[in-house]
C-alpha cells in the first residue's frame, strides 16, 4: 500500500537539529550519520518511506522550514 | 509532485530563500517562521513593520519579507512608539530577546506597555544572553549555570528571575498577554493562534498585545537541541507558566 504522505528535505537548508527526528510521531526520519551537507552537518531524510502518514509534525517543529510535507488526496 | 498527492506544508513565501544565522534547533529560527507563516497566512505582509533588537536576533531582517528598522540595544519599544503613531495603519511588531527587553530595555518595556501603545511586542526568553556568550540574564533560573554564574545563579546575591508577562499584564495599557512555548508540533500551531490574535487585537487599536515566547539556547545552554527541549519543558515552564495572563476580549466575542 502507498504511504499516506511523504517529506521533502533540503539538504543545504537541514541545520541536523534532530527536532524533526524526535517528534515524528512514527518515527520515519533519521539523521545520515554517514554524510553531511557543504555546512558539515549530518541532515535529515526520510529514512522510512513506507510509514510517513504526513502529519507535517516535523514540518511544523523544523526551525528552518527546511521540509516539505505531501499527503494523499482523499478519495473521490 | 508525486500522483494522489497533495501538498501539506511549505516554507512561507515572506520567510526569505536565506539560510538563518541561527544556531540549529535555535527557537528564534522557529519563532521567525510562524510569525511569517502568519503575515503570509493575513496578506499583511505590504502593511508590516518589525523591529530588530541587539541580540542574536539582530539581524532578523535578513530572513522575514517585510520591512524592518533595527532599535539600539533595549530600545526596540521606544522605536516602534515613534514607528507605530505616525504609520497607525501599519501592524508594528517588536522582536527581542530577555537581554534585550528586560535588562538594559526594562523602562522602555514598561512604558510603553503603559502607555497603551498600539504594537505587538514578542519577547523571546531563553534565559541567557545568547549572542555575547551566555551570560546570565534578568531570566536565568535559580540555580542555572551560564558563563557569569558558574555555580549557578543565587538569587541571594542577584534576585529572583523575572516574570515579565505576569508584570506587563498588571499593566491598564496592556490588552492581551500570553505566554507561549515552541517545544512541540502542537505548542507551535497554538503558538500561530496567538500571533494572529496579537494582530487582530492591534488592528483593533486595544492597546500594547505581549507575548512571551518560552525559548531555548543550546549553544548557551551547553546542550544539544534535543536536550534542550527537556529544560524548555522541565525547568523554564515550571517557572514561566504558560497561559492568558490577559485579554480585553475575552467578554467581548
Ligand atoms: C548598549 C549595549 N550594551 C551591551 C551590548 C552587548 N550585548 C549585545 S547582545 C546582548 C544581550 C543579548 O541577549 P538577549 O537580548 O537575551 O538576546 P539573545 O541573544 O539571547 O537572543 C548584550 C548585552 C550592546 N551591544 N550594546
Ligand atoms: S509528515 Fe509526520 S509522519 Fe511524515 S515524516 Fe513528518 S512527522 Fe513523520
Ligand atoms: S528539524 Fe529541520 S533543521 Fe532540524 S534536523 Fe529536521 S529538517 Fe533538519
Ligand atoms: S547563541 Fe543561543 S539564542 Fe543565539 S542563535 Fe545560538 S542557540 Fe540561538
Ligand atoms: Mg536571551
């Protein structure tokens, strides 16, 4: 089943705060501890696809409205 | 856009494409984006003027679309006062921090607040002088370490933190004051609410509209953003209730 919603993540504009990470209510985004932005900081992305229900949780807690938030449109 | 879906939520087109100077998980960067997100949200942003403190939000007019004046340290109120009467039509808001408006700028804060002036006032309590390196402010919490009180502050020698929005409410000039908390997704919604209220009450010409934003410091603090939300939300709101300290209006709709 496709995921409820999902997140876009601007790699230069995520400062790697971890607030995001922290209020995901299901806990679908991660920080890449194996990479960093041009700032060196490690950013966040949605590390799992398939549980994002696109509360916009991690939008609205993101100091620097680095993310997007998309959800499903309600069936017609 | 992926098909079957539709947007949620962006970035505000009032919040400038700028990278924010601001240390990651700083509240500043958060409190920018809602007051934006609501200027957008009114199409108030031809018809808005913010002031900018001394502090690490000094250069706020870097970031918010609308037009801006930076204030001497302390003195944002006495700007807006000049700015806010001679343009009665424009919504005329202050920006400052507890270093800012509650130590060097305490009379102009209070004065105008008496006064009655007709500007929203939003004071962004983190406790700490965060620009000039973590000082202790008039805010700091008993016991709390900063750079000028390495054993903690001791209220024997230095008083007692202040509570500004439960002062500026005894205040007659004051029509609304609240204080309010960006620790959670929810916390920040209600936060927008009370923006926009702020506006409203100011368009109606009630008198000062304060609000009192509980914030962090990591970089002061000396902990991480994460960890920072267990302070903001264990100790700071135990002393900073939150909550309407008042509202005019509140008979009246
Ligand atoms: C007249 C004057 N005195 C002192 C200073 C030094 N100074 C710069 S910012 C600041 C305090 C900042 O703390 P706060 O208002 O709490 O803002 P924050 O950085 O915590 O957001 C001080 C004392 C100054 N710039 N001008
Ligand atoms: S929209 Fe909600 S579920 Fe999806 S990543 Fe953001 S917080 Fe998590
Ligand atoms: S809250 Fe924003 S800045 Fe912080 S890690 Fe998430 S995307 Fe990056
Ligand atoms: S020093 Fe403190 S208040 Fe200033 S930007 Fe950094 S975290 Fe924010
Ligand atoms: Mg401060």
């Amino acid at each position: 089943m496709a995921a409820k919603g999902f997140v876009e993540i601007s790699v230069e504009g995520c400062k790697g705060c971890g607030l995001c990470v922290h209020h995901c209510p299901v806990k679908c985004l991660s920080l890449k501890m194996d990479d960093t932005n041009s700032f060196g900081l490690h950013y966040a992305y949605l590390s799992n696809e398939e549980t994002c229900i696109g509360c916009a949780n991690c939008a609205v807690i993101c100091p620097d409205a680095a993310i997007t938030v998309y959800r499903q449109s309600k069936a017609v | 856009m992926k098909d079957g879906y539709e947007l949620v939520y962006k970035r505000p087109a009032t919040l400038l494409d700028a990278r924010m100077h601001y240390c990651p998980g700083c509240f500043h960067s958060t409190m920018h984006k809602i007051i934006m997100e609501v200027v957008e949200e009114m199409g108030i942003e031809e018809d808005t003027i913010g002031v900018s403190p001394v502090g690490c939000s000094v250069f706020a007019y870097n970031y918010m679309d609308i037009d801006f004046q930076q204030a001497a340290h302390g003195r944002a109120c006495a700007v807006a006062t000049g700015i806010k009467r001679s343009l009665p039509d424009k919504f005329v808001f202050t920006y400052q921090g507890d270093g800012d408006l509650a130590a060097i700028g305490t009379a102009e804060t209070i004065h105008s607040c008496n006064r009655g002036e007709n500007f929203t006032i939003f004071f962004i309590n983190n406790a700490i002088y965060g620009m000039t390196g973590g000082q202790m402010a008039p805010t700091t919490l008993e016991g709390q370490k900063t750079s000028t009180s390495p054993y903690g502050r001791d209220i024997k020698n230095v008083g007692h933190p202040l509570r500004m929005a439960e002062m500026v409410s005894q205040l007659p000039g004051v029509a609304y004051c609240e204080r309010l908390v960006l620790n959670t997704p929810a916390n920040v919604r209600k936060a927008k609410k009370s923006i926009k209220k702020a506006f409203e009450i100011q368009k109606q010409g009630l008198g000062m509209t304060f609000l009192e934003v509980v914030s962090n410091c990591p970089s002061g603090w000396k902990c991480s953003p994460v960890e920072s939300l267990d302070f903001v939300g264990e100790d700071m709101l135990k002393y900073y209730p939150l909550g309407v300290k008042k509202d005019v209006t509140a008979n009246s709709n």
